[in-house]
C-alpha cells in the first residue's frame, strides 16, 4: 500500500517547475511505484501560457480549481477549463493550456512518468526508459 501526502511532497524531487515558472506538478505516483500510470497534482499559474503536446503519453485531466482554457491546435476548438471538468488527450493532441485563475489539476499519465520529465522545446515530455 502507497501513502503519500502532499506535504511530503514538496520541496523534494516528486516537485518538479518548469524553467519558466508556468506551473509546478506534485507527483504522487511514478513509475517507480509500479502502478501502470503516473498520477500528480499540477498547478498552472494565472496569466500563463503554456504550449504542451504529450507525443508520447496519454493525460487524463481533472479541474478541482480555478479557471483557464484549453485550445486544441489540430481543430483551432477552444474549451473553457474550470472546477469539475475533465479532459482527455487521447490523440496526443498539441494544445495551449491559458490559465485565468491559478488552476489546480490533477492528473494521470500513461506510461507513467519517472519523475525526471519536463517539456521540451517541442512542449513533449520525454519517453524515458529507466
């Protein structure tokens, strides 16, 4: 059984910002953990812009606060992203995440993350085999 909390989290290396201060993600669960999914909690700032695009993975997206809006670049469709909505990148979709409010995300990735990713200049998190 895995129990973590999230102020065990931060301040360790399960808490992971971009150089650019756009977010922060608290990674409860790796790959590490061995459970077939990687699972955190991500804060986007407000006022940011963030261009992402999960080449390589698939992202499950659930909003417990704040407001923002999601933009989906192969269809120019834009979604407003607020408190009890969910989103699924299962087209590894390239998209802008527009944070209005501080948004507070939590999140499922498949194949899990190791711990170590960031975007890199295409917005993809690498696939890194351990």
């Amino acid at each position: 059984m895995i129990v973590r909390t999230l102020k065990e989290i931060i301040g360790t290396e399960r808490e992971v910002s971009p150089e650019n201060g756009n977010w922060v993600s608290r990674r409860f669960l790796l790959r590490s953990d061995g459970m077939g999914f990687s699972f955190h909690e991500t804060i986007i700032y407000a006022g940011t812009e963030t261009y992402m695009w999960y080449k390589n993975h698939l992202e499950a997206v659930y909003c417990v606060g704040g407001e923002g809006e999601l933009e989906d670049l192969e269809t120019g469709k834009r979604y407003k992203i607020a408190d009890g909505t969910i989103y699924a990148l299962n087209g590894h979709e390239k998209h802008y995440m527009r944070a209005k409010a501080d948004m507070r995300l939590i999140c499922a990735f498949n194949p899990p993350l190791t711990g170590r990713e960031v975007h890199d200049a295409e917005g993809v998190y690498p696939l890194i085999e351990e």
